[in-house]
C-alpha cells in the first residue's frame, strides 16, 4: 500500500470512528444512559487529542538535535556534492534521490526503472519503501552498503556521518512550488545532506543539500554554487525536519488552483485528510519527526 493510501485510510478512518462516536454513539448514551454520561464520551476524544497533540508534536523533540555535542577532534567541517539529476513528477523525489546515491558509485538507473521497484508517479514512497528499495538495489548490484532509517536526528549525528563519508538522506517539509498549488503549500520531502555546520558565526550555522526538485522560486533557501544545491540556515533547517505546526498546516497533497470550482473544492477536503493523518501520525508517533536514511557500508555497521 502505497503513501497516499496509507495516509487517506488513516485520516477517513479516523473521520469515519469521530463521526459514528459523536453522532450515533453519544447520543444513544444521551437515550438510554443520562446526559452527564453522554458529555464524557462527547469529551473524552478531545482531551485524548489534546494530550496526544501536547507531548508528541514534533517542535517537543527539537530540543533532542542539539543534544549530543560533536566529536571536537575534527576541526574542519566536510562538504561533498552529488551529481544532480531533478525529480521527474511532483513526487518522485525519492526515486531522484536514488538515481543520484547510484550515479555516485558509476550506475546508471533511471527514475523509471526505480519506479518498477517501488512507489508510483502521484503519490511517490514511503520511508520504508525507500530504505527497503535502496537495500534491494544494494544487494542487486552487489554494493556492499546498507540504508537504514534513523529518527530524531541530531546534529552530531548528521555531522559525523558526513564525516565518514556515509550518504545521510533527510525528509523535512519542503515548500512547494509545483504549478497549480498555493503559494505556502508545503509537502514532505526527500533530499541528500552535502553539508552541516555549527558556528560562532551566525553566517556558518547551516545546511547544505542536493534537492532533486530545488527551483528558483523557492523563497526560503538560498541556492547553492553547484546545480541543485541549496543553502539552509540551521534554524530553518531543525524547524523542517521537525516540523512546525505553520509548516503542518499548509501540507497539499492535491492541486487547489484548476480550472473546475469543483475539484479545487474536492482536492482541499482531501488534503485536510492528509494533514489530519499527518497530525494523527505525529501525535501518535506512528510518524516520528527527525527522519534521516543513512548508507553506510555493511562492515562500518
């Protein structure tokens, strides 16, 4: 099952329970039982949501980024670039990202034989099925590498991994710039990490990385001096992979700017059930902010 139907189940079941819960449910408490028992099963969801949503929103775990302080032994900061190939649909970053992870080792695999693997044009892959496709092309290729999904990933972390020279992939939330969607539409993607640094200097505190779907009109990051790279302040950089509630709110899975009234209208109440499983998800864990791949070889392990 593919993300977008992962999502939408998530987000209509959820809608479907709270509708059943509070319209045929509680009042038939209301009949049968008494009105003060029917005002609890009428509150308990909400103060269940409201607890979920106060300890598990990702902007609680920012905090954990900064935790571990770095190895100081190494002074000098390691950057690297990838050979940049762009997303060929709205979401196939993550297949991009593969065919620039693969070029690095001298193969050539298109998005489109990646699309055979896993993950199809409109909805694109999963965590999962990113880490699960990359091992399988790894072991087809007799790579000795290993991808591996890490959550709430902190600085030292990410630091020392591109220090070893590991391939360090991030999903943060990303503005969106594709043609028929609003102007702060934001939507989670895949990018490689070139580059992190920590500073006194205010200038220095930033995060460098090959973005498949990187364009000119993206208002929040500076472009980089090679083709698809971008420039993020570290401030910016932590609020996206661990994303705030303004960046959760403008999440669009669909296109709301076409030329029907009517399918602007279905599209925003499909992607208001994406961002409520997106919600659900972070109040729950079941989504865990903080996501990075990394690819290492197997005997570093």
């Amino acid at each position: 099952m593919n993300k977008t139907k992962k999502m939408y189940f998530m987000g209509k079941g959820l809608i479907i329970m709270l509708f059943v819960w509070y319209l045929v449910i509680t009042p038939g408490v209301a009949i049968f039982c008494s009105p003060f028992v029917a005002f609890g099963f009428f509150i308990i969801p909400i103060l269940i949501g409201l607890v979920l949503y106060a300890w598990n929103i990702p902007k609680h775990y920012k905090g954990k980024f900064y935790e571990h302080p770095t190895i100081m032994k190494i002074q000098k900061s390691r950057s690297r670039r990838f050979a940049y190939r762009k997303s060929l649909y709205s979401f196939s970053c993550a297949h991009a990202v593969i065919e620039m992870i693969m070029k690095r080792y001298d193969i050539e695999i298109s998005q489109e034989q990646i699309f055979k693997e896993s993950g199809y044009k409109k909805a694109g892959m999963i965590h999962t099925e990113l880490e699960e496709t990359l091992n399988d092309i790894f072991f087809r290729k007799a790579l000795d590498l290993h991808a591996e999904i890490n959550y709430y990933a902190t600085y030292s972390q990410l630091f020392d991994a591109i220090q070893q020279d590991k391939m360090v992939i991030v999903m943060y939330m990303n503005h969106f710039t594709e043609e028929g969607y609003s102007d702060n539409a934001q939507y989670p993607h895949y990018a490689l990490l070139n580059h992190i640094n920590m500073s006194t200097k205010e200038e220095k505190n930033k995060a460098v990385l090959t973005s498949p779907s990187f364009g000119s009109g993206n208002k929040n990051f500076t472009s980089g001096k090679y083709e698809g790279e971008i420039t993020m302040p570290l401030d910016e950089f932590l609020s996206r992979i661990y994303p705030e509630n303004y960046l959760l709110n403008y999440v669009e899975h669909k296109k709301t700017q076409t030329e029907s009234a009517q399918i602007n209208i279905w599209h925003k109440f499909l992607n208001f059930l994406f961002k409520f499983a997106l919600y659900t998800g972070y109040c729950t864990r079941i989504v865990k902010p903080g996501l990075v791949i990394i690819v290492e070889p197997k005997n570093k392990k």
